[in-house]
C-alpha cells in the first residue's frame, strides 16, 4: 500500500505533525500574554494589600506592552500618593503628639485607633491605647468624675485630683465618618491654666465694678448730706428732711444689698459636717413641684454641712428652673459611689449649655442672665469643694444639662 496514494493517509499524517505544531505556535503567541494577565493579577493582588512595589517589563511595542506600562503608571501613581498620606499622617500624629488637648479616635467597634501623647499620658499613665475598648477598658480605670462625662455622649466641664493639685477639664465629642465608617473623636482640654488666666481678668473687674458701685451709691449719699444740713440751718423746709433721709436709706440699703452679695461669697466658712440621711437633707423640696426624684436614695448616711448642702441645692435647682423656657422638667439622682462616697445629679431640659458657656459657667460672677450675679454655680463650686468634692458639667442627651456634685466618703476625724 503506497502512502500517496491514499488520502485519508494523507489527512492524518497532516493532523499528527500539524495539531503539536500549531499548540506549540499557540503557546508561543498566548505565552506574552500569559505572562502579562500573570502580572496583572499578582500585582491588583498587591494592591489590595497596599503594596504597590510591583512592576510588570514593558518593552513591547504592541497592546501588551500598552497595558503593562499603564499599570506601571496606575502603580506609581498609588505608591506616590500613599507616600503622600503616610507623611502627612506622621506629620500630623507629630503635631498632635505636641499638642496639650488629648485626642482620642475611637471607631465603631468602640476601640482606639489612635490617641496622641498627652491622651497616653492623662488616661493609662503612658501606655498604649490603640486596639484597646474604649468604655470596657480605658474609660473604667478613670476617676469617677472623668467616667461620668466620658460614659455620655456630649460636652462636659469636670475637675480631677492630680498628685496635690486639682485639675479641670473639659470634654469635646464629635462623630464623623471616616472611610464610610462612623467614627468618634474625642477631645479632653486641661482648663486649669485657662480658668486661673480668667478668675485673675474677673476679680479685675469685679473690682472696678465695685469701685463703681460705691462712687454711684455714695456720691448721691454725701449730696444729701449736704442738702439735710441746710435744712437743718432752715427750720421752714423741715417737711423735706424726712424725704432726703428716705432716700439715704434707700441708697444704703441698695449698696448694702449689692456688698452682700459679694461678701457671702468671700465668707463662706469652713463646712460643719454632721451625720445624716438624705431622706432628711432631701425634705424641704415642697418648693419645686416639679422636681421628681429618680431612683431609691442611698441607705447609707452621709456627713455634710446641712446649710450648705441646703444651699447648694437651692442654687441647682433654681438654675434648672430659670433655663427652662417652658414648664420646667427637672428631676434629682443620688447615688453611692464605688468609692464609699456619694454623687448628687440634677438634670433639666431646659437650654443646656453651649461650650464657651460651659467653659465660665463655674468662674465667680460670670452670668448669661442680664439680672444675674454669677455667683450661683461658682458658690455651689465652693461648698462641693470645700467638702473635699467635685463639681462636673455636662450637656444632657436629648437636650439640657447634668450637673454632678461629688462627695468623698467620711473619715473618722475629717
């Protein structure tokens, strides 16, 4: 049988020397392209990992090569621009690390992601916070006072003891959204400094206010005088002696009412602790019908000076009162703390407190009210500290403000 001469012969010895070599003219051409899809995968691999080190030979003159150099493009492109924040994030972090305002960024896990210097410094001594729980972990090892304010979710004023000294915060929340995500900034200011700076520029004018009020009292006083001893020379204008002396004691009286004011301030005394219970300290409350008491009070006795505490209610609740533009909704918390202490909480929903005014608001004669003397919360400042406590502000979710008394626990002979 001749090999020519059959052509199904002929067909399959075509097919047996044409199909390898047409696989492997195949491979030839589908290799560089291979390669190339090779790359490109290893390298958007990369990408994901934030690796863009990876570059793909781009020395061909066909689509191929167009598509390789334009991923070496794209890959430039991103490593320049990580670069970019990376060194912006570092030249913020080393801003931040020199800032005095703590900063804390907390995610929705409710774990840092990052804190600065002085937030190490003023929450854990030091330590690391990043990848720590925020409220499970870091918030719970705080003073009492701090975790009060941090537990909410606005602005807050609190003060805290640091070695001999007392320091004063205050507290800034914000949430915004960070790559799609909502996260929480916090902010803790010390204010101790600032808030000296202030009562030095208050007392400054306090005395000029002073100065004022007695130059305007006793100019008027020292002409009536006069005018009384020239009646006195003329017997016939007798009948106007009793008006020029009505309106000396109505000049005095007025003058002695606004020195008063001061005076109790200045004056208050050291308190006289005694033991009582707060169903007895809490049982002239008639006056605000409005007033509700939330929860069951301590079992527990409490030493306080009952005047002051008196006192001190009073003001709190009168200022509920007057920032509450509609029918007041006040209500009182009490409760013992882990420490053997108490705290005492009024809250209302009138117009809260903005942060410049949270700022003053327990500085000696600072007033929003045209009428008011601002001594209200700074004399209720004085008598929570002199028992050895804290005073703390804090906006109220949903609407107006918490104010948070602190009292140690007794200890025999204190």
């Amino acid at each position: 049988m001749r090999l020519t001469g059959d052509p199904w012969l002929g067909l399959i010895f075509a097919m047996l020397i044409g199909i390898p070599v047409g696989a492997w003219l195949v491979s030839r051409i589908l290799r560089p392209l291979d390669r190339t899809l090779s790359g490109l995968h290893f390298g958007i691999a990369s990408f994901n990992d934030h690796d863009f080190s990876v570059r793909l030979a781009s020395d061909r003159k066909d689509e191929l090569g167009d598509l390789a150099r334009l991923y070496n493009r794209v890959g430039e492109t991103l490593r320049d621009e990580r670069l970019a924040v990376r060194s912006r994030e570092l030249l913020l972090s080393s801003a931040l690390d020199q800032s005095p305002v703590a900063v804390v960024l907390v995610n929705p896990r409710d774990r840092v992601v990052f804190s600065n210097l002085e937030a190490r410094r003023l929450l854990t001594g030091g330590g690391r916070l990043e990848g720590r729980l925020f409220a499970a972990d870091i918030r719970q090892s705080c003073p009492p006072q701090m975790r009060e304010i941090l537990a909410g979710d606005g602005d807050g004023v609190f003060s805290v003891r640091d070695g001999d000294s007392i320091e004063t915060y205050h507290l800034s929340r914000r949430g915004f959204v960070l790559n799609r995500r909502k996260h929480v900034l916090v902010l803790l200011y010390r204010m101790t400094a600032e808030l000296g700076r202030r009562e030095a520029a208050i007392w400054k004018k306090v005395i000029r206010v002073i100065s004022h009020e007695l130059n305007n009292s006793l100019a008027p006083v020292s002409s009536l005088v006069h005018s009384a001893e020239l009646i006195s020379r003329r017997p016939e204008h007798a009948d106007r002696a009793e008006e020029v002396f009505a309106t000396i004691r109505d000049r005095l009286g007025h003058l002695r009412e606004f020195i008063d004011g001061y005076a109790r301030f200045a004056r208050l005394p050291a308190p006289r602790r005694e033991e009582a219970t707060w169903s007895g300290l809490l049982d002239h409350l008639d006056e605000f019908p409005t007033l509700t008491i939330d929860g069951p009070l301590p079992s527990r006795p409490v030493w306080l000076d009952r005047a002051q505490f008196r006192q001190l209610l009073i003001n709190l609740l009168v200022n509920a009162v007057e920032a509450s533009d509609a029918e007041p909704e006040i209500s009182l918390r009490v409760f013992a703390t882990a420490e053997g202490g108490a705290c005492v909480q009024v809250l209302d929903r009138g117009r809260g407190m903005n942060e410049e005014t949270m700022k003053r608001a327990l500085l000696p004669f600072y007033s929003t009210k045209k009428t008011g003397s601002g001594l209200g919360l700074a004399l209720c400042r004085e008598i929570v500290e002199g028992h050895g406590g804290r005073i703390s502000l804090q906006q109220r979710s949903g609407g107006g403000s918490v104010v948070s008394c602190w009292f140690p626990p007794h200890t025999p002979g204190g």
